[in-house]
C-alpha cells in the first residue's frame, strides 16, 4: 500500500504531465511558425567533445570555464551540456563520412581551414608525418572521420550532433562501422541483408588512454548496448523518422556545422 508521501508524488507527477499536455495542446496547430524562413546557416549542428584536463572548460581561470566541468566528461558545444563519461551518450548512427580538415600549424597561430575530400589532389601532395600530411605551403590535413548522430537522452527527447575521430581515434571509428556493417536481418523471402545505420542504438563512454607521450581520455563504443530500435515503442518510432530527415538534410546540403575546435592531429598531441 502507497504511502502519503508517495501518493503525493505520483498526484504531483501526475500534475506535471497533464500541465505539459495542456501546454503543448496550446501550440501544436502552431508548429514550428516563426522558423519559416531559417535556412541551414542559421543553425548550428553541435559538436559532441571530450574534456581533457586541459580544456578551457575545466580551468577556472578561462572564460569558457563551466562548473562541474571535469577532465573525461562530453560536452555539447554549442549548450555547453556536460555528460559523465561513465555514464555516456546513446546515439543513432545516422551518417558516416571520411575528409581531411585543413590547419594552420599552432605555432604559427593555429587555426581551421575548412575540408578536403579523401580524393582531393592535396591530399597526394603531403607528406606523412604520423598521423598527419604535411603540404608544401607548411599546413597540414588530419584524416577524420565524422560520425553524425542522433543523441537519445534520457528523457525522451532527443537532438542531431556530430562526434569526429582522428588519429588514435580513427580506430574507435572503424570497429563502430564494422560492427553496424556486419549487423542482418532476414527478409520476407528469406534473404539476409544490412539494415540502415540508424536503424541502430549504440552507447558511448569515455575512458582514460595514454602512450609515451602522455594521457588523455578517447571514447569507447559500448558495443553490449548496441540493439536495434523498437518501432513498436513511440518515441524510437519519433527517433527512426528523426534519423532519416536529419539523414536527408545531411545528403541535400541543407546542414550547418561549427566551425571545429583546434584540436590536438596526432599521437605527439595528445587529447581529444
């Protein structure tokens, strides 16, 4: 038998929903009104990132300094939310696909100079130097793989994000692929085939790694929690239709990214 206080728990639960019901019955003849006339450029597509000890995040000296921020958690870029590392993400693989990001070295300043495909000419020109190729006007490419996901959060809702893997990173990404490449379903006449990426869930954590040059925190694909999605349950329906619009935009160029973060190209950099 309920007690007082959990009775008065769930008539407060109770409340709380039927005021987000009556709330969104308010709009819902109203959706998305005012968006009409945003095009991709007026959005921007977060980034999710792994706090190393020496992020601005973590120092309370710098601007960008968030409290609670710690050295392994994921950080959303752009509402500078913060996961435990521990605890990790789910997410919905929607989109893979594989550039070299152009830099300024950081000691002449650092800095983006946008992207190049893998069989762009430049990318002939470099000359390896571990993970990086080195160009003749002193800049260099990083393969790196970007991964655009959607995120499943515990509470039901859910948001588009891109989590790129370079250099000891690369690996993570590779084993993901293969995992979701080798996944089969049967068909009606019997046939096996691939079902499409996001027709998968798959957790991600965060866990310390280290070399001789030093440690830093990557990510770990959780690959017990790899499932497929429930089409019968309603919010992974929502998700299911989420990952193929948010898949659609990608393929019609109707996307927006951040510009990325400076962040360390190799092995004799540590962190990412």
């Amino acid at each position: 038998m309920a007690t007082k206080k959990q009775q008065e728990q769930e008539l407060a639960k109770a409340n709380e929903e039927n005021k987000q019901l009556a709330t969104a019955a308010a709009f819902e003849d109203m959706e998305a009104e005012g968006f009409e006339e945003a095009d991709a450029d007026s959005y921007a597509i977060p980034f999710l990132a792994i706090l190393q000890s020496n992020s601005p995040q973590c120092k309370r000296s710098d601007g960008q300094y968030i409290p609670g921020a710690q050295e392994g958690m994921i950080l959303n870029t752009v509402t500078n939310e913060l996961v435990d590392g521990d605890e990790g993400v789910e997410i919905i693989p929607v989109h893979y696909q594989r550039v070299f990001t152009k830099w300024v070295p950081r000691d002449e300043g650092g800095g983006f100079l946008g992207e190049v495909s893998v069989d762009d000419p430049e990318v002939n020109k470099g000359e390896r130097e571990g993970s990086k190729l080195l160009l003749p006007d002193g800049n260099h490419l990083v393969d790196t793989r970007k991964h655009y996901c959607i995120v499943k959060k515990a509470d039901g809702s859910f948001e588009p994000v891109l989590i790129t893997m370079s250099s000891t990173q690369i690996k993570k990404s590779r084993n993901i692929m293969t995992r979701l490449r080798n996944l089969k379903l049967r068909r009606s006449d019997g046939k096996m085939f691939t079902p499409p990426s996001f027709a998968n869930v798959l957790k991600l954590v965060t866990v310390p790694e280290s070399n001789e040059h030093g440690s830093w925190y990557g990510w770990k694909p959780d690959f017990s929690s790899l499932r497929q999605l429930d089409l019968s349950d309603q919010t992974e329906a929502e998700l299911f239709e989420a990952a193929k619009d948010f898949r659609e935009a990608i393929r019609s160029g109707k996307v927006e990214e951040q510009q990325p973060e400076p962040v360390p190209e190799d092995e004799d950099d540590v962190g990412y």
